[in-house]
C-alpha cells in the first residue's frame, strides 16, 4: 500500500506498523465518542464567539499601555463565555500554565493566609512558587503558609483529612486537575465539583482554584460549571489549539480575576492595560480550532495507552478508560526506555526532527528531565511531546499532536525505538 511506503520511508518497519493497525482497528467505537465530544465543544466556542460579535476588528494591533483593545476584552469575554465564568484574564504576558497560577495564587493570598493542596504534591515548577522548595519570591517569603492532603492509595481524595486541614487560616484551595509528573489518575470535572461541594460547606468563602492545564475541552464540562472559582491555563496546552505562540489564561469571579490582574500589571490599573501585540487574531483562531485539535491529542493518547498496555506496561489511563486531560503515563521501570521512548517522539517531528533529546538538569525541577518536543512554538505542549524525571518509576508522559496523524507517527516512531534497542519485543 502507498500509505505503508510512506510510513516506511519515514523509518517504520512492517512489524512496527501492523502491530499499530492491530491496535488502531479496535478503537473505532472510542474515537467516534471523542469526536462526539469535539463537535459539542466545537459548537460551543463558537456560540462563545457569536454572542460577543467577534469580527476582523478585534483581530488589530495594540501597543504601548494597549489602553481600549477592543480585540483583548473580546477575547475575554469569549473565554468568559465558553468557561461560563464571570469574566476572564487572557494575555500573552501570562508566559505559562506556571506563571499564570503564581499570579492567581499570588494576587489572592496575603500575608497570614493559608494555601490548601487536597490533591497531594502539585506539579513540580509549582514547589518553588509556594515555597516547598525555597526561592526568592516564593509565597513562603510573603507570609503565606502553606498545607498538604496526601491522595489515598487507590488515587482519590481524603476528604476525613481534608476537612481536619482546613482551618481558619485557610484563604485556598487549589486542585490540580492533570497528573503532572506523578502516575496517579486525572481527575473528572465531576470529582472536582464533589471535592469543590464538600470545601465549600466546610468553609463557604474560601476560594477554589483549578489548574485546569491540559484538561480544556476533553470533557463537554469544566470545572467553572462545578464551581470552581477560578480556573487556570496556559494557551500553549489546549486551549491555543496550536497557534498561540504565547500565553495563559485565568477565568472565574470577577472579585479573584481583578486580584489577580493587579498582580500582573499593577495596582490600580488591572485589566485596563497590556498591548495585544497583534496576537489576537493567533489567539481567537487556536481557541476556535481547539476542541478539534483536542481531540487529535486524545486520540493519541488513547492509542499509545493501549499499544504500550498491550506490550504489558502500566499505564495511565488504561486503553479503556473514560479520559480527563491529553496527558498520557507509561510506566517502564528503567532509564534507558524512558530516553529511547523520548528519542523516538523526537525523530517524528517536523521541526528539530534530526536533534537527540537527553536528560538535562531542568530549572524547576528536582531530577534531570528529558523532554522531547520538536514544535513551533517553544515548549508547546498541545504539540507532539513527551517528557519525564529520570527517577524511579522510570514514567514517561505523553501528549498532543495538533493531528491524530502525527500523534499517531510519534507513538509507532516510539516503538521502532524501543524496538531498535532491544528493549520490547513485539
């Protein structure tokens, strides 16, 4: 077949490609259910976007203090809309997902408040953030304490604990909805809503905040509709759909968004100022494109769960399971096939495809990182990659593929690799 030629001029050997085809044939019912889900997000943003009459005005430059950007407060109120929150903070100054929950938390805590993790251990740029691991500027240095509730064993929340942690100090909660560098499962928006319930009827002014990174779109709901307070993101994930080429985003109560929109730019001045750059147009198509690139990265997803659990692996999600976010953890127990999974999602690249990614000591990190991502936007996770700590369990996370083509390229790359090295046999 011509498809199978072109396959093999990029480097797969028959073995490789009829073992994907074996795995791709029984996975027709999932996809259609995904592309069931991408249909009714797709509808959404765009009802998002008529009701806020977005028109090629919006899509102008802006400069200097970016005072009156039509095109900005469109585009907030469209997140707005699709997130059904109150209003919306969407800039290219918000740099990353990191960046963007540092304002959040940062512009809602004050000195003698207390910050509540239910979730466990957050992801890992986060510990310096909150003072986990000191760095100047962290919220430990402003004051701000800062308390853990360990998940239970079976992944799920310990909702005795929780209500024992929280206190008259405790100002928010912040729940990390994606895995981050831990094999636990990504939790629903529904966990999330229950989680949120319970808080609330313990304490009902604290503030609940989602890091809702990778997660947008996988679901028909998000967790503004379960009553998060705040919802966080970056717009190089999901939500830029591959074209933004910077920023993050921070939607929900009107009174937690201005908070942190003083703690972006300055007091007094708020969401008023901050050029758009002529970003804008990159910003309405990506979040417009989205529910359907989405989609791709979760077909991917599913596809290299069930290719790597057929080989015996573990994985999380399983091949069969409902999904929550892009991100997919394969367990292998070793270095070596961690780097070589890694090498092989590099070599299917269209960009930096001849470079071989090795493990590297990261900032933010507390374990060298190897991290494969041959993008067009630097670090652009809705984008093929895939990355992980070189330390036990030896897990490697994978996710996106702006098409399910080449998400799927990158998984069947991934096993010639392994393959290659003698480290699975098929």
């Amino acid at each position: 077949m011509e498809i199978d030629n072109m396959y093999e001029n990029l480097g797969i050997c028959k073995k490789v490609l009829d073992f994907g085809k074996t795995i791709e044939e029984g996975l027709k019912e999932h996809f259609q259910e995904i592309d069931q889900n991408a249909e009714y997000n797709q509808m959404k943003v765009i009802k998002a976007m008529q009701d806020n009459r977005v028109s090629d005005i919006h899509f102008a430059a802006t400069t200097g203090y970016g005072y009156n950007d039509l095109g900005r407060d469109t585009l907030e109120s469209v997140y707005a809309s699709v997130f059904h929150t109150e209003t919306a903070l969407v800039r290219p100054n918000l740099i990353s997902g990191t960046h963007a929950l540092s304002i959040a938390l940062s512009g809602n805590l004050r000195p003698g408040d207390e910050l509540l993790s239910p979730a466990g251990k957050p992801y890992d740029t986060l510990e310096e953030v909150i003072g986990i691991r000191e760095s100047t500027g962290s919220l430990k240095e402003y004051g701000v304490s800062y308390r853990q509730v360990d998940l239970l064993q079976d992944g799920t929340f310990d909702y005795e604990s929780i209500k024992k942690a929280i206190n008259e100090k405790t100002k928010l909660v912040t729940i990390q909805r994606s895995k981050g560098y831990d094999t636990r499962p990504t939790f629903s928006v529904s966990q999330i809503g229950e989680l949120i319930a319970f808080v609330k009827d313990i304490k009902p002014d604290v503030i609940c905040m989602v890091d809702n990174c990778y997660g947008e779109f996988v679901e028909r709901i998000e967790p503004s509709d379960v009553g998060a307070d705040m919802i966080v993101g970056s717009l190089i994930k999901n939500p830029g759909g591959g074209l933004a080429p910077i920023g993050g985003y921070i939607a929900g109560k009107t009174d937690c968004i201005d908070r942190a929109s003083y703690r972006l730019s300055a007091p007094g001045l708020g969401k008023e100022v901050g050029a758009s750059l002529g970003l804008n147009q990159a910003f309405y198509q990506g979040l417009f494109l989205s529910p359907t690139v989405v989609a791709g990265a979760i077909k991917g997803a599913v596809f290299a769960a069930n290719v790597y659990e057929k080989l015996g692996f573990p994985v999380i999600p399983s091949g069969s399971e409902s999904r929550h976010d892009i991100i997919q953890a394969v367990t292998f127990g070793n270095p070596e096939s961690v780097i070589a999974f890694c090498q092989g999602i590099q070599a299917a690249a269209p960009v930096d495809s001849f470079v071989t990614p090795e493990p590297w000591d990261m900032p933010g990190y507390d374990a060298p990182v190897i991290m494969a991502a041959g993008t067009f936007v630097q670090g652009s996770s809705i984008e093929l990659s895939a990355d992980g700590p070189i330390k036990p369990p030896y897990a490697v996370f994978f996710q996106g593929g702006l098409t399910w083509y080449h998400a799927k390229l990158g998984i069947l790359m991934s096993l010639q690799k392994l393959l290659d090295a003698g480290l699975i046999q098929i």
